[in-house]
C-alpha cells in the first residue's frame, strides 16, 4: 500500500475504465478520495446498468459493492482534503475525463472541486493523469489538450489496446486502466506488457 490519490469521475463516456481503474487502484492505495459529478452517476447507471442515482449516491452503488479505501467526496464541498495543497497525496487521475472538464482545466476555471484538485496538482507538481474520451476531436478540443500538457499533466486517451488479444469487454478495458497504472508506478500485472 502507497499513500493516497485523488480519483475524478465525469460524464464522459467510459464508465468501465473508471470502474475497473478504481477497483484495483483501491488494493495499492491507503486513501482514494473520490469525486463523482452529476453526469458521471447517469453514465454509470446507464452504462454499467448499476442502480445508481444522485439520490442514493455511494461506493456501494456506483461500484455494486464496497470498495476499501474509497471515500466518496462532493464536487462542491471546496471544504475537504483535495482542495488543499496542503494535503500530500500521490497526484490525481480523471477517468474518464470529459473535454468540458478537461477545457476547464486548461483555462484554469477552478468552479468546483474536480477542477480545484486537478488545479492544485498542477500547481503543486503533482501527477495529473486526464483519460478523455471523445471522438472526433475539434480543434478547441486539441489546443486545451496541448495547454494540458504544457501544463504538466498526462494525457492517457482511452484507446484500448488489442494486441493481446482481449476475450472480453473487461479485458479490453484494462488495456488503458494498465497505462494509466503505469504512470502512477503501480505493478500492472493484470495486463501484460508487450513482448513480456
């Protein structure tokens, strides 16, 4: 077990890659504080068919089970850990991560505490690692992303990979949780590396 991370949830499309990425990320951190958005708990509920609202909002239901070391934490409550650059943790990951929020980022629009936290990694050199999910892509789109980058964060686009030859949807989906462990220095043993 490591230190702690800051997990965002937006509306993209892709609510398995936040799924699979949180389940496993929660067996190497002491602490994941989780910030859901609105949009983000209709996709889930929709896309991984969970029974999830904003009314019964919680790990259990987002996930289907409680996942350990998870806490849920409101994206307007400035009033909490994330917000700080105070607060010593590993970096931040969005996953996946809308290209509203990801131009917000860019802009340095801090209007609620996904974009604070994402805000305070920068400024703090922390690890920022943004996994938008958008197709085609504007060029307003491609500039936030240069902006980011310039910034200091790293764009991991979901784009699952098929060389090893996934037999299913979970599978697939590991392919980009795996890049995305790789950049946080996690063992990534769950999908195999190339020629390894």
């Amino acid at each position: 077990m490591t230190g702690r991370l800051v997990v965002g949830i937006t509306g993209a499309s892709g609510a398995i890659y936040a799924d699979r990425f949180v389940r496993r990320a929660a067996n190497h951190y002491n602490r994941i504080h989780l910030i859901v958005t609105d949009q983000a708990v209709e996709v889930f509920s929709t896309e991984l068919c969970r029974d999830v609202s904003k009314a019964n909002l919680s790990v259990q239901s987002l996930f289907g089970q409680n996942v350990q070391n998870v806490e849920l934490v409101q994206q307007n409550q400035f009033f909490t850990p994330p917000a700080s650059g105070s607060y010593a943790c590993d970096g931040m990951v969005i996953v996946p991560c809308s290209m509203g929020t990801l131009g917000r980022i860019a802009n340095g629009i801090s209007n609620d505490l996904m974009t604070r936290a994402a805000d305070v990694a920068l400024k703090e050199s922390r690890k920022l690692i943004l996994v938008p999910r958008e197709s085609p892509l504007n060029l307003i789109m491609v500039r936030n992303m240069a902006a980011v980058i310039e910034a200091g964060a790293t764009l991991i686009p979901a784009m699952p990979a098929w060389y090893h030859r996934p037999s299913n949807l979970d599978e697939l989906a590991d392919t980009v949780v795996a890049r995305i462990f790789q950049h946080l220095d996690l063992p990534r043993e769950f999908a195999p590396e190339w020629m390894v």
